[in-house]
C-alpha cells in the first residue's frame, strides 16, 4: 500500500506547493467555519479529521502508514480562581519511524 494521501488525511479540497498547504473548513471535522475561528479551534479540527483516517487498523494494515491515532481518556480539571469545572479530552497521535535516530523530525514522516 502506499502512504496516506494529503487528499485522504485533509480532505478533497486539500492542495500543495512547495510553499503553501491549503486545506478548506469545509472539509474539516466539527468546525463550524468563521472568518474569526481561533487558532485552538482550527488545530482541533485538523486533528480530528487526521484522526478519522489515520487509524490504528489502517496503520497495521499499511505498511507505509507512519502515524496513527487513538482517543485518550478524557478526564475532569478545576481550573480559575473560581475553580471552575472543566473537562479534558485526549487524543495521542503515534508516531512511528524506523529507528535511526533520536530526534523528531516531520520530514522522516
């Protein structure tokens, strides 16, 4: 098999040059798109629709597939002077090369 696809990992509408990624809101996952969306919130949603087709059965079913995701378990915090409640939730991102060196570095992915 080969390695993921920027279309299959981002979405149809993804494209690239040697500069500029483009990925439209449209094509991400739970975003409710805005000229004023938040920095936070446009990260999680590329998360979550990496995480949709970087799965941990289509990362053992492919060889060439060098990263994968896995829910994590949310949790609960207090946080403020007021101790509010909040809840946290996980998502771990695994990342697998072959054993050459001790650095992370996106270009061996």
């Amino acid at each position: 098999m080969a390695e993921p696809t920027l279309v299959q990992v981002f979405g149809a509408s993804a494209t690239q040059d040697s500069s500029i990624l483009t990925i439209t809101k449209a094509s991400l996952t739970g975003l409710t798109a805005s000229g004023s969306n938040s920095a936070e919130s446009l990260l999680v949603a590329i998360l979550l629709k990496a995480q949709s087709y970087l799965t941990q059965a289509s990362f053992d079913a492919n060889i060439d597939q060098s990263i994968y995701a896995a829910a994590g378990f949310s949790s609960f915090t207090t946080r403020g002077t007021n101790n509010d409640p909040y809840r946290v939730d996980q998502i771990t991102f695994n990342l697998a090369k072959a054993d050459t060196a001790s650095t992370l570095d996106p270009d061996d992915y």
